[in-house]
C-alpha cells in the first residue's frame, strides 16, 4: 500500500545562512585572544635537578685518566695484584656491600 501527500510541502529551508554581526564579531574577538595568548611550559624542580646531574655526568670524561695513570704506576712497581688474596677479599667485601 502506498501513500502521497499532495499540496504544499512547506518552505524550503535557506541554501545559505548568513551569521549576524554580533556573532561574526564575538567570533574575532574570541580568535584575537587566542592569538595573544602565549604557550607556557613550567619545570617541576625535580627536572631541573635531574636536567643538572645529566649534564654533569656528559661533562665527564668516561675515562678518568688519573685512575689510569695511578694503576698503570702501580702495575710497573709491582704492587697492583700482587696480593691475590687480598684483592679477592676485597671483591667479596664489595659483592656483600652491595647486597645489603
């Protein structure tokens, strides 16, 4: 079963809407405040710390030349290894340190 409907249909709806002054201008207003405001970034004092202790550590050298220079000494006067038990007591000493 089917159904028309003749006669009017109704006003046809506008193709087009034109927006009203104020609204255009609340739009520019609204725009221009957004482009004055600036972005901001704030750093929390524990960034700043670790950003401090990163730039520390690139600072230094990854070979610290005077440790090489005080074994190298010791390794041409004979005293660098020459107490097998006493460097592994050492060792084991450092290993039980780090456990704790």
């Amino acid at each position: 079963m089917t159904s028309r409907i003749d006669g009017n249909q109704g006003t046809p709806l506008p193709t087009h809407v034109d927006r009203t002054e104020s609204t255009k201008t609340t739009e520019r207003a609204l725009n221009q405040a957004k482009a004055t405001q600036a972005d901001r970034v704030e750093v929390s004092s524990d960034a700043t710390l670790i950003n401090s202790a990163v730039q520390a550590a690139n600072e230094t050298p990854a070979i610290r030349s005077e440790k090489v220079e005080a074994a190298k000494k010791a390794l041409a006067n004979g005293t660098l290894g020459a107490d097998a038990a006493k460097l592994a007591d050492a060792l084991i000493d450092h290993m039980m340190d780090d456990k704790k």
